[in-house]
C-alpha cells in the first residue's frame, strides 16, 4: 500500500485529475454525435497520453529528488520509498508501453498523431532528464511543459476523430495554451526559492517574478478571451448556456486570482500560497469546457 501511495505521489495524481478533460478535449471537438467517442482508437489514444503524462511526471520527481527534499517533501520521500532503480525500471516500462502504442499509431494510418506522441514522450524526458534539462534552461523551461500538455495531446486526440482541423479549432487550442501557460507560470514562480538553492534557473529567474506573474496574468486573460469567443457558437439551448457561464465565471475567477498576486506585498509568498490552488484552477476551467463539448451533441 505504501508503493502504490508513493506512486501516485510521483504519478502528481492531483494534478492528474484533470487528464480525463485533457484526453476528451480534442475528441469532443471533432466529434458529430457523441456515439462517435465509441472508438477503439481514442481509447488506446487515452492510454497512450495517460503513460506519457505519468511518464512525464515520474521523472521530473526522479531527477528532482534534490530539490523537492527542500520543499515538497512527500514527492522526494515517495521516490524513497519506491527505490531508485525501481523508478528507473517504472520509466523503462513506461517508454515501452507508449512505443507500443506509437507504432500501433503509425501503423493505423495516423503518422501525425504518432510523431506528436513521440514529441511529448521527448518532452516528457528533456524537461527534466540530465543533460538536457530544459527545467533549467530559463525562457526554454514552459515550452516542453506547455506545448507537451497543453497543445500535442488536443491536436493528436482530434486528429484521431478528424484529421482535418478548422481554423476554429486551432484558435480555440491557441487560448487554451495561453490560458494554461498563465497557471503554470504560477507554479514556477512558487519554487522560485528552492530553484534558485539549487541553481536551477527558470523563467521567473530569468523575466524576475513580479514580470513572470505579469505574464501570467497576461496570459490567462488573453487565452480566456479567446476560449469565450471559440466555444460561444456551441450555445444551443439553455443548458449549453448554463454551461457556459459557468465556465466563464471560472476563468475569470482564475485569472482574476492570479492577478491579484501582482498587488500583493511580497509576490513570491503570495505566489507560494495561490500555487496550492493549482488543481482548483485546471479542473474548474477545463471540465466545463468538457461538459459543454459533450452536452452540445446531444
């Protein structure tokens, strides 16, 4: 029981709360009637994503064991517990399992949704794996975060429903990045201490964290905006637009909240206190949009 809670723990199962609405975006988007969702090929798209994230997260805690002693305690204990060469053998089976599914991808016709796999699985591995270690590497740090997270899997789970994209669609993915990159700045300028201990420069070392909260809060407006105007078309009956308002009030609450950080007395305190609310933010402003997709094919 301990081994299974220390996996989760590496696993940022909290965080991975959200990875159902990750997973189902894409699709939903595509989708003409909800029966299509009933599909093999997005089922082992699930699968696939949810190693790669796991993938993903296992190995930040694996190289980070240093610095999360200092803070986040319960992630460096849980590797502790777990083992290192046992971590290790974890992330082999994991690589094992989505190269499985890459080539079952590949091999099925889906070359694009195969080669954006590959990219999240080298993202996964270069943002926190030595030498490369893009974590550390100041402006370079979000990108394999955010892209890996935020852009690959909408593209890849919509392009195994459609392999055509609208511009709409593509807009819409563009303001949910901004939206997201927005709640992720959060949490770099909440290890801006026990990063700098340890000599890992991040964004908020190199912009300062007064701009990289700027920036997030920035962000997060701009990338909302754009997710109103996006989903706004799928209103069709009152309940769509109970929906929608719900996912509004989220977003700005979200992004409001964020901003209030700049007005704060000391910005990286504040900012350690508002990071606890991460979870809050991803599940209120990504399952509404989930709810709406669905609810407006039925």
């Amino acid at each position: 029981m301990a081994r299974i809670k220390a996996f989760l723990e590496i696993s940022r199962w909290r965080i991975q709360l959200v990875s159902l609405a990750t997973i189902l975006i894409g699709p939903l988007y595509a989708a003409d009637s909800i029966y299509a969702l009933l599909d093999i090929d997005l089922l082992l798209f699930a699968i696939l994503f949810l190693s790669t994230i796991t993938f993903a997260c296992n190995i930040n805690c694996y190289f980070d064991r240093d610095v999360d002693i200092l803070k986040k305690k319960n992630l460096a204990r849980s590797i502790d517990t777990l083992g290192v060469s046992n971590v290790r053998t974890l992330m082999i089976f994991e690589t094992f399992v989505i190269s499985i599914l890459i080539g079952y991808f590949f091999f099925q016709g889906y070359p694009i949704v195969a080669l954006l796999a590959a990219i999240g699985w080298f993202f996964g591995f270069a943002y926190s794996a030595d030498p490369i270690r893009l974590k550390g590497r100041g402006l370079l740090g979000p990108i394999p975060v955010n892209l890996g997270v935020y852009v690959l899997p909408i593209l890849a789970g919509h392009l195994v429903m459609d392999k055509d994209p609208s511009q709409g669609f593509l807009l819409f993915v563009t303001g949910y990045l901004l939206l997201n990159l927005g709640i992720n700045l959060v949490n770099v300028a909440e290890d801006y201490d026990v990063d700098k201990k340890r000599d890992i420069t991040t964004t908020a070392h190199k912009l300062g964290i007064g701009k990289t909260i700027k920036t997030a809060s920035l962000t997060s407006w701009i990338g909302g905006a754009v997710i109103f105007l996006t989903l706004f078309p799928l209103i069709d009956d009152f309940l769509t637009g109970i929906i929608f308002i719900i996912m509004f009030i989220a977003i700005i609450f979200t992004s409001m909240d964020i901003t209030l950080i700049i007005f704060s007395n000391d910005i990286h305190k504040y900012a350690q206190k508002k990071g606890k609310r991460l979870p809050l933010y991803f599940i209120s402003t990504r399952y509404p949009m989930v709810l709406l997709m669905l609810f407006s094919l039925l």
